[in-house]
C-alpha cells in the first residue's frame, strides 16, 4: 500500500505556504510564490514523513535551524524537478557538432559548462559528443589532457549521483550505436542492468556545488554553457541575473543554451539570438541591452 493511502497529505496553511516559497525564493532563487500549494503540499508532505516530523511547522523550523544549509537543498530539491536523460533537446548536441566544434579543433584546452547538470546524463552527452566528434577514444591521453567538462547544480544529491555516473538500462535506449560498450561499464551479479561510465570519461567531468543566483567565484570563460531547464523556475528578475553571469562567463562569440520550453524575452540581456534555445555572445561584447529578443 503506498504512503498516500496511509497517510493523506495534510493541507499546508497559506501562512506556511508564504514562509516555505518565500525562502525558496530568497535563497534559491526558485518561485512558487502563486497558486502551487497542492503541490508544495504533496510534496513536502512526502518529505516532512520522511524527516519525522508531524506538521508543516517543525518540518520549517527544522530547515531553518539547519545551518549546513543541507537541509534546505533537499526541501528544494522536493519542490523542483531534476529530470534529464542523456542527448535531451537534441537539437543542441546537433548544432553542437556542426557549429561550436568545428570552430574548437585546434585549442589546446576544450571547457564546457553545465550550470544545472542534475544527475550527470547531460554532462556526460556532452563528453560523449565531443568524444565522438574528434575520434578520441575514450582512454585517449589526448582527451584526457585537453578536454573537461565543468558540472554545477544546486543539489548535492544530483551531483553525488552525477558523480557516480551509474545509470539504469533503460536510461541508456536510444543512444547512437556503439555508444553502451564505448562509453560504459555493464554492470555484473548485483549490478545487472546497470552501466556506469567509464572511469577515464569521469575524469574529464569536474563536479561542484553552485547556486545560479549566488555571485560566480570561478573566473574561467568558456566557448559553451549549458544552462537548461532550470530558469522555468526562476522569475524575470532572477532569469536576468543568472543570465548576466552566464554571459560574463562567455567568451566572445561563445554561445549559451538554454532549455527549448524556456526563452529570454523580455529579459534585458546583451546576447544575439541565433535559433530556438541558442544564444550567442557577440564578438567584442559591450553592455548593449537586448530586451525582449528570444
Ligand atoms: C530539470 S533539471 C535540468 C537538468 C538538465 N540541465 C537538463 O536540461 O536535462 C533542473 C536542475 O536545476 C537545478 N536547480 C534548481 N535551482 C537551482 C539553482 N538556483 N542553482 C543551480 N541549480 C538549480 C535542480 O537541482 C535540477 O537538477
């Protein structure tokens, strides 16, 4: 029997609902601040059981008091969704391959970003591709030299999966042929059906903790950024914010992807639109406002 039938989630009060996603919002940026209690409920429900805690209330204080800020990553983790599989949109990996890498075959040092990576599927597409697209084998001391890919979420719980790179069957369907047994370890005994990618593509993935709307500590700039699927969440204020630190982030000419359902209209930004979810840093860059462009 499952939970639900046991136990029927409780109402949250509006008083509760306007503290949870008021500092949802405030330290992460993420807004459901109108009209998603049934979900907010549903959800942390499921949490707050988990956590032994008998209401709304002491489920609240308890991330409040929290001060490794661990347990408010995983309410927020409950409130957002960290789906993702391996080439989504692929649209992106498509020009990819026809226009950012053609243009990157000669550098000495290949870095991507993936600024909401979630459990590794779009990091570890990415190294695929370019893998694929230089013929270099995965075990290549060239790869390993010249290629890394820079892998950031707010959750720690999607990076430490990220970070294992372990990956049921069925996640795998529909990859390019030849890519399992390239890019995989099948799992034996215990781990049937289970693939984990192999331990020298790991190493080309760096993984760390970032929150989108906190100050950017790195200072690299790259040719690529990945940041999709996860500014749904945010308001126009914040989308602008993360917006102007991904673009600081960018090389000139470098281009950033955003997620197909998600677009930057109405946002103030400097970036020229190129195609559905793909924007590019124009060349000698200057702080020219685009308002309202894709
Ligand atoms: C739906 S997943 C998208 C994964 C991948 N980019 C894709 O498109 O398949 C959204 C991810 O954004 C992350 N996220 C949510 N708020 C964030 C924030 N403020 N900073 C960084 N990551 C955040 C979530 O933890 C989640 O892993």
């Amino acid at each position: 029997m499952s939970d639900s039938v046991l136990e029927p989630t409780p109402q949250i009060s509006q008083r509760m609902y306007e503290r949870i996603t008021a500092l949802a919002y405030e330290r992460c940026g993420v807004d459901l601040r109108r009209g998603k209690e049934q979900l907010v409920s549903v959800r942390l429900g499921k949490k707050m059981r988990e956590s032994g805690c008998k209401s709304y209330e002491s489920y609240f204080e308890q991330v409040e008091q929290d001060r490794t800020g661990e347990t408010l990553i995983a309410m927020i983790d409950a409130l957002t969704t960290n789906y993702t599989s391996f080439l989504r949109e692929g649209a992106h990996f498509a020009y990819m391959k026809e226009h950012v890498l053609p243009k990157l075959e000669k550098r000495e040092r290949l870095e991507i970003w993936s600024a909401a990576s979630s459990t590794g599927e779009e990091i570890f597409s990415i190294l695929f591709t370019i893998l694929d697209h230089f013929s270099w084998a995965p075990d290549s001391p060239e790869a390993a030299r010249r290629l890394k890919v820079r892998g950031t979420d707010i959750s720690t719980r999607a990076l430490r999966a990220a970070q294992a790179g372990v990956y049921a069957e069925e996640r795998l369907e529909g990859l390019p042929a030849g890519w399992s047994r390239r890019y995989f370890l099948r799992g034996t005994g215990r781990q049937q059906g289970q693939y984990r990618v192999k331990p020298e593509v790991r190493k080309m993935a760096e993984f760390s903790r970032f929150n989108l709307i906190d100050p950017e500590p790195d200072a690299r700039q790259y040719p690529l950024i990945l940041c999709r699927n996860v500014m749904i969440y945010f308001d126009r204020m914040t989308q602008e914010k993360v917006v102007r630190t991904l673009t600081g982030r960018l090389e000139p000419e470098g281009h950033l992807f955003i997620g197909h359902a998600e677009s930057l209209s109405g946002i103030s930004h400097s970036l020229q639109y190129v195609k559905p979810a793909i924007f590019r840093k124009p060349c000698g860059a200057g702080q020219e406002s685009n308002r309202g462009a894709r």
